[in-house]
C-alpha cells in the first residue's frame, strides 16, 4: 500500500475540483466519526465480518475476527430479520409490487391492465436476473445491524442493471435540505494494475497516463503490480456553476457528479469524471432521529442486552468449570513425587506419613438455575427486539403458504411497530429501484408501446409483499367483520341488507388485499353482464308465460262442451246452477 500521511495530503495542491471533492470528503468524513466507534462495537459483539473501518481492513479480510462473541443469539436473530425482512418485502417466489394509474377508472380503458401486466412481468425478470435479491439481503443485514444501507446501482450491458451493496465503515453519505441521501462516498485501495487497467488503457487500446500520479506510473514501469493505491469516489449533485445547461448533458454536464481520484495525487489530478442523471444509489435507513444523517437500528438499541449476555455465558461457563474441574490441594509429601490429577492417572500415598492424596480446595455450588433463568430473559429480549417470532413466521409462510391475514391475526401489535420502518424503505429502497428499473427496461426497448390512454401519465407503485398486505389486513377484516354482522341482523331484520354496496365492497377488499387488476372486472363489463342476465330472465318469464298460454289453451280445447256444466253455461252466457 502506498500510505500517504495527512501532511502530504494536505500539502497537496487543493486548488480547483480536486481540492473541493478532497475538502468535501474530509467534511463528510468528520461527520461520520462520531459513528464510528458504535460500528466497531456493534461488529465485535454482533456480527464480526461486517464493517471495513481502516483501508487496512481490506486487506485483511480473512483474518479471525469473532473473539468477543460466546453467545452467538444475537447474530441468529439479525440472520432471522434479515430473511424475514426479504420473504415479507421482497421476496423472489411471489410478487411484491404492482403498477397502478393514478385515476383508479383509468385502468378499466382499453389495453391499460394488459400493458402493465406486461410491464410488471419484465421488471421483475430484470430484478430477477441481477444480483438485486443478493444484495437486498445483505443491505437488510446492514440495516438490522447498522441502521444504514448503501447499494450502488451501475448498468449493466446484458442484465439491464448491476447492484453493489457496501458495509458500514467503508462509506460515508449527506442529505439533500428534503432529508433524502443525495450524496454517497467510499475510500478503498486498489491494485497498480487495477489503475491502470480502468484508468489508463483506454477502449481503443491505447495509453493516457495523465490522470493518474507519478507514483502509480513509477510503481508500473517498477512491474509492481499489486501495490495498493487509495482511492477516493464520490457521487454528489453538480452546483449549478458547475453546469451549463445550453449545451449538451454530457458525461460532465449531468445533475449528478460521478469523480474517482488518488488520495496522494498530483496538483489537480482526477482518475475520472462522469456524470448520472439520477442519483445512483439507494441509502435506506432504519430509522432517523432528529438531524442525523445515519440511522439507528435493532442492533444499536439491544447491544446492552447482547454485551451483557455475552458476559453471563462467560460466568456460567466459569461456574460449571469451577465444578467438574475444581482447583485441588494435596499434602507436602507429594511434592517432588509422580503425581497427576489426571483422568486415569495414579497417585501413590503413604498412610503412615498422613498423607490425604489430592482434594477440591473448596465446595464449589454455584446457582446455575438463577443464571440460566436470566440468560434466558435477556435471549428473549434480543429475539423480541429483532421481531425475530414475526420474521421466522414469514419466512414459514413461503413454505405454508399462510396468508397475510392470518400473520396480522397473530402479530398485529408488532406489525404497528414494523410501519414506519416498510414506509421509510418503501421511499428510500423500493421506490426509487423501480423507477430506474423501469426506465432502464425503456430505453433499451423491453417495454412494449403503451396505450393511448396512459400517454403522459405517471405511474404509481403498490406493494402487495406479505408485510404489505399484513399492514393493510387490518382494514380488510373491518370489511369482513361488518359483512358477518349484517349477515347476522338479517336473520332478524332481512331490510339490513339494503345499506351494503357488495360491489365497492368486494373492489375495496381486493385492493387492500394486493389482488391482481385482471381478476376483478372493471364496472362496464360486470353492469353489462348483468343486463343480459336481466335479459335471459325476462325472456325465460315470457317463456314460462307463452307455455303457461298454450298449455291453458291446449285445455279448453280438449273440453267437453256437450254435456251440460258449468263451462258449457260460462261459453253460453248462462250462469251456473244449484
């Protein structure tokens, strides 16, 4: 690694864009520094192979870092969260998402549900092709453990987009005045020939050494290819002087600066400089208190409980030691003699002498029951505190199949609690990946012609993943419990049926529900299929009339006018007789 000390760098010429991203970087850095120390004790104590906070840390990431952890509880429930988060968010094995117009009767015109069904099913193999699944559940890891994610977004020239998720420690972000991440950083080393291949080798083949320091250049010609060399990349919003908007939105020219450069280079050197319309990255949050950039997580909340149960489990192993292999004493004329403690081992003692062999030196009977008791106290708090009984439900559910009712049934309080943690990720993960996923799929041609109709029209993003619809369930069963009762009451008052509309109620159900658009038909088609159940049975009636005609005909015809009755009197104008 090629080090450069803090004097070096800041005697490094800090004029122009150079020095602006350097001075911005050190801010961000700062403002990172008060996390820091956190990070490091939620990694030893939780989740060891997470966090990279020296460069060092890079290059040595095999090496054993899980020395302070003896009860591994908490670790288990944030692999539980994190599973969990994945099965009832996003799961791979059932849709998560639909798209919706913002007009509910817009999507009865004609091709709407045909174009987004259509839609819907390319984003989610394009989803499904990436590398997205993958690095959802580490960013749920990140955020279980952490309270912050970070998942860079790149294109990629055959799966359509490429994700990279990154570990606490190793990258550093700033808000925009709205509250939303609009600016990400990261400081890693890379290989001489790394450099030199990105960097230097251009697509023609051939060399540009301009941008990169003398040391990388001298280190190359030296053919020391595996020196590391730090680098520095930033994405942050271009100020409105940095742009000009009468020409073209070139690589340099776009809303979003894209800028790699060597920590130590020289005078105004950057490695290069590109440019994004929208911001790359995802940065969700657990959740944010006051003006914090980062955010705090389960993991932040119960590190007590799991320092203090890491402690307890040392005690308790101390105690049971203590008994089965209590320190021993034995006479002063075995000193210097063959002697063992050993299982099996022999020792030899003279009676005559007083010799006694070898004994506990005291009666060792710690309370172990209390202990474990307690023990077991604080293992439930940790597994409360990472909704670990929740998450292991959901992730049961894509075997049994358990609907979200039935999960909002059972966890209705914890659900409350989960709410405003699934909008926030909604908002900072979900939303934003799938507008770029969208827009992606657009401009390489995936998505078909949209209809007349939705020319102009925003679209709106549903989420019908397991948690989603266990948090709407909650108003589903309202519908169900009101429909019971009047089922009920009409028993006994069969008018009680007239204030229920069936039809906004089955639409609202199935909305609440996630049920797909092509299930439920729209007004038009359900009015018109009625009109001509209408029609079949005022024809039937007048079926049943004509026959009911015909038959009293047939009748009257086969009648015995002869002999005299009271038909015979009827036809005759006469009355009957007694």
């Amino acid at each position: 690694m090629v080090a450069q000390t803090p004097d070096n760098l800041m005697n490094s010429s800090l004029k122009g864009k150079r020095g602006s991203i350097f001075l911005r970087w050190k801010r961000l850095e700062d403002d990172r520094s008060s996390w820091r120390s956190h990070w490091i004790e939620i990694s030893d104590h939780l989740i060891p192979r997470r966090g990279r906070y020296l460069l060092e840390d890079q290059s040595s990431k095999g090496r054993k870092r899980n020395t302070k952890i003896v009860d591994n509880t908490g670790g288990q429930a944030l692999r539980t969260l994190s599973a969990g988060m994945m099965s009832g968010m996003t799961s791979p094995a059932r849709p998560w998402f639909r798209l919706q117009t913002p007009d509910p009767e817009l999507m009865d015109a004609a091709g709407v549900k045909d174009w987004i069904g259509q839609s819907e099913r390319i984003i989610r193999t394009i989803l499904t092709r990436s590398n997205f699944y993958n690095s959802a559940s580490t960013i749920y890891t990140e955020l279980g453990a952490f309270g912050t994610g970070a998942l860079y977004r790149r294109r990629h020239p055959t799966d359509i987009v490429s994700f990279r998720p990154f570990t606490a420690g190793e990258y550093v972000i700033a808000e925009d005045e709205y509250g939303s991440v609009n600016t990400l950083g990261r400081e890693f080393t890379m290989s001489t020939s790394q450099v030199v291949e990105q960097f230097v080798i251009q697509r023609d083949g051939t060399e540009d050494w301009s941008n990169v320091s003398k040391t990388v250049k001298r280190l190359w010609d030296q053919k020391n290819y595996d020196a590391r060399i730090e680098i520095i990349h930033l994405i942050q919003p271009r100020r409105m002087e940095e742009r000009d908007l009468t020409r073209p939105l070139d690589q340099k020219n776009k809303a979003f600066m894209d800028v790699y450069m060597e920590k130590g280079a020289d005078g105004d050197k950057l490695l290069q400089e590109h440019g994004f319309d929208r911001f790359p990255a995802y940065c969700p949050r657990w959740d944010v208190l006051g003006g914090d950039v980062y955010g705090v997580s389960p993991g932040m909340e119960y590190l007590g409980d799991i320092k203090q149960l890491q402690h307890e489990q040392k005690r308790k192993a101390q105690a049971i030691d203590k008994m089965v292999n209590p320190p021993m004493v034995g006479s002063l004329s075995l000193k210097g003699k063959p002697s063992t403690v050993l299982p099996g081992g022999t020792t030899y003692v003279d009676p005559q002498q007083g010799s006694q062999g070898f004994q506990p030196a005291y009666t060792v009977q710690p309370r172990i029951n209390e202990m474990m008791m307690d023990i077991q106290e604080v293992q439930n708090r940790i597994q409360r505190g990472f909704y670990a009984d929740l998450f292991a439900m959901l992730i049961n559910s894509d075997r049994r199949q358990m609907t979200a009712t039935e999960v909002a049934e059972r966890h209705e309080e914890k659900l409350v609690l989960l709410g405003p943690v699934l909008q926030r990720l909604n908002t900072e993960l979900l939303d934003p990946l799938i507008e770029d996923v969208f827009l992606f799929a657009n401009e390489a041609g995936m998505l078909p012609p949209p209809p007349p109709a939705l020319e102009g029209v925003e679209l709106e993003v549903k989420y019908i993943s397991l948690l989603a619809q266990a948090q709407e369930a909650v108003a589903a069963s309202s519908i169900e419990r009101t429909f019971s009762f009047a089922g009920n009451l009409s028993a006994v008052f069969p008018e009680i049926v007239d204030n229920l509309n069936a039809d906004e109620a089955i639409r609202n159900y199935g909305e609440i529900l996630g049920t797909s658009p092509e299930i439920l038909r729209d007004a038009d088609e359900v009015e018109a299929i009625r009109a001509q159940r209408r029609e079949a049975q005022q024809a039937e009636q007048q079926m049943m009339q004509l026959q009911q005609g015909a038959q009293a005909a047939k009748v009257l015809s086969e009648a015995d006018t002869q002999t005299p009755n009271a038909l015979t009197a009827l036809l005759q104008g006469g009355g009957t007789t007694v």
